[in-house]
C-alpha cells in the first residue's frame, strides 16, 4: 500500500472540456473534504471527488450522471494500490458531451493519470512496543534499536531503568525482540500496550 508524499496537480483537455485533477495525501476523512472545499472552484461545472483512508472512502459526482465521476476517481486510487490520498477532479464543460463512457473514461482516466506522476512511497504498518531494562543496559539497548527502522517515541526512567515506547515496522517486532531479550539476559521486560504488566 502506498499513499503521495505531497500534493500534486495535472490537467488536460477532452473534446474542448478542461479538466484539472488534484491529488493530496490525507490521514482522515475530514482532512480530505476539508481539502476538496479549499480547491473548490464554484465557477466550474463540475467539482467531482473521491478519497480513500484505510477501509473509509466517500465519492461525490457533483452533478455529473450517477457512476460516471466519483466511482471512476476512486478507483484510479484504487488501481494504483494507493491509500490517505484525497482526489478532486474540476471539469470546465467545453460544449460537447462525452457521454456516460467518456465520463468515465475522461474523470478516471484524468485521476488515474494525476497518481501516476504524483510523488509517492510505501506506508510502512508499525506497531506500538513497550521495553524497560536497567540503567547498565541501556546504552546497549538505545545503541542496538536506533541501527533499525525502530523509533523511540518516549523515555521515562525509573529508579533502575528506563522505559521506553517503541513505534515499529510490524515485521521488525519479532527480530528486535530477540534481540531485547539478548541484550537484557531475558530480565527485560517486552510488552504491547494492551499487555502492560500490573504494577
């Protein structure tokens, strides 16, 4: 899955129709309407969209017949295996029609061709990971995490130790436990926030 590292803009004409296509990444669905009322055009006849966040997606044909708009931007989203994106189509009417099909051909097509020259990179899933070690271990521990994708995204020290919560790739959880469990001679503790031991 892949989602846009910033936004990015592509227009082209069809049979005398402008039609100016918008993409941004998004990270919720009020973000994404909150991007297509910012890029709005009310002179235009049409300002068709569809977004995509997670397993949550809207599509709007503004107008447009039913099917021939919103339906074919999501799926250029759709197509490019793309996620947290936001795509506004604006269409400027040029006097003659397209038809249903070369609606459909014209929004999806116009979408499709805007995410394929937008900027983007891989959403990597992490997860959150809680680890506590001692004092005398914990260089060697801060040393070990920081060689791999792990982030460290809060330290709290204790009268011991250190507890730190980890935000990491999901397939490192496993190797990078192991390697705790090395490091701390098995007496560090490992755990998911929804494990927390009771104090």
């Amino acid at each position: 899955m892949k989602t846009l590292s910033s936004p990015f803009s592509f227009e082209e004409d069809i049979k005398k129709s402008r039609f100016i296509a918008h993409a941004a990444p998004v990270s919720t669905a009020e973000e994404a309407l909150a991007f297509f009322a910012r890029l709005h055009e009310p002179e235009a006849t049409h300002n068709c969209w569809a977004f995509k966040v997670g397993q949550n997606y809207r599509f709007n044909d503004d107008g447009e017949p039913g099917g021939t708009a919103g339906r074919p931007i999501l799926q250029a989203i759709e197509g490019q295996d793309l996620s947290n994106v936001a795509v506004l189509v604006i269409r400027y009417f040029g006097g003659i029609k397209l038809g249903t099909g070369g609606l459909v051909r014209a929004y999806g097509g116009c979408a499709a061709k805007c995410l394929r020259a937008a900027p983007q990179f891989e959403i990597i899933e992490t997860s959150t990971v809680i680890c506590s070690c001692l004092f005398s271990e914990m260089a060697l521990v801060k040393s070990r995490i920081e060689q791999t994708d792990a982030k460290i995204s809060s330290e709290i020290y204790t009268n011991t130790g250190i507890t730190m919560t980890l935000e990491i790739p999901v397939e490192q959880i496993k190797p990078l436990e192991q390697v705790f469990i090395n490091l701390t001679k098995g007496k560090g503790q490992w755990f998911l926030p929804d494990e927390a031991p009771l104090p």
